[in-house]
C-alpha cells in the first residue's frame, strides 16, 4: 500500500490544501494530513480547529486521515512508517524553499517527496492572506473549504 503525508500547519486549511490532498488520493492509497506542533509558532486557529476543519472536510474519504505531529517529519514518517512526503508548488519560492527541505530529508531518511503543481485556479491562496483577508474582515470563503468557519 503506497501511502503520502502531506505536512503543513493548515493555519486554516484553503481550497489549494484541498486540491493537492484531492489529487493526492488519485496518486497514494492513503493521504496522511498532518498538522506540524511548533512550540514557537503563533497561530490564529487552535490546533483542535485545526485538524476538525479538515476531518470535515474529508469527513466522506475513508482514504485521508488527519494526525498531528511533533518534530521532525521524516522522524514521523518512519514512526508511522510512510515512505512518500507530499507537497504542492505554487512558485519559484516555494519550489527553492521545498528544493532545501527534500534534500535534507533525502540526508536524514529514504523517503521520497512527491510535489504537484498547484492548479492554476487556486495558485494564488495561501493560509496567510487567508488570516489577513479574516483579520480584515473580507471574505475569506471563497479562498477556503465550507468547513473553515470564525467562531
Ligand atoms: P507550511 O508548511 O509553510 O506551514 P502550509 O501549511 O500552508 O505551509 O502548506 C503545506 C503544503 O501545502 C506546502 O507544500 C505548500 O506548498 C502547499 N500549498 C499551500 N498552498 C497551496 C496552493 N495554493 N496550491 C498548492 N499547494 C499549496
């Protein structure tokens, strides 16, 4: 069984989340959605929030599971013994940024990572103008999936 994590903080999760984790399934067997514990990091969405918008969102796929994870991913990839990590590609930052990040977890562990392009349409969101648009009071649900609500 071929099966993915896809990391990330999902600080909430956005509709070019869904779309990689979507085709994602067409790829893996199982995609694993794994939310990243940083001590440091500030977030606008409380873990618990978190990880409910995407368990709701893929409440009807049997196939993606949420979990989350402390520490280094490849370290977690082999606890739960996954071979794949999966990531999208919006730009050349990210694609320099992610570049980095594959090849020290090549050093660290076999473990393959596997990037999609982002779909054209949802190129452009990211989950900080999401957390802008909020803190502005914009609407935000055209960038986001039906399950991500403010309390
Ligand atoms: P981080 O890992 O910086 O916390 P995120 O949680 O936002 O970032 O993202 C996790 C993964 O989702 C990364 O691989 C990122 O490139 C990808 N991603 C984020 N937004 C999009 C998008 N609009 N299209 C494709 N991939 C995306």
């Amino acid at each position: 069984m071929k099966r993915a994590i896809f990391p990330g903080s999902f600080d909430p999760i956005t509709l070019g989340h869904y779309d990689i984790i979507k085709r994602g399934v067409t790829l893996f067997d199982e995609v694993i959605v794994a939310i990243g514990v940083n001590a440091d990091k500030k977030y606008m969405f409380s873990l618990e929030e978190r990880k409910q918008f995407i368990e709701e969102t893929f409440a009807d796929e049997p196939r993606i599971k949420v979990v989350t994870y402390k520490g280094l991913t490849v370290d977690f990839c082999k606890e739960i013994d996954v071979e794949f990590i999966l990531r999208g590609l919006r730009n050349p930052a990210d694609f320099e940024f992610e570049k980095a990040i594959a090849h020290t977890n090549r050093d660290l562990a076999p473990i393959e990572t596997v990037f999609l392009l982002t779909s054209a349409d949802t190129s452009y969101i990211a989950s900080s103008i999401v957390r802008d648009v909020i803190r502005n009071n914009g609407d935000y649900t055209k960038l986001v999936p039906k399950s991500v609500k403010i309390k």
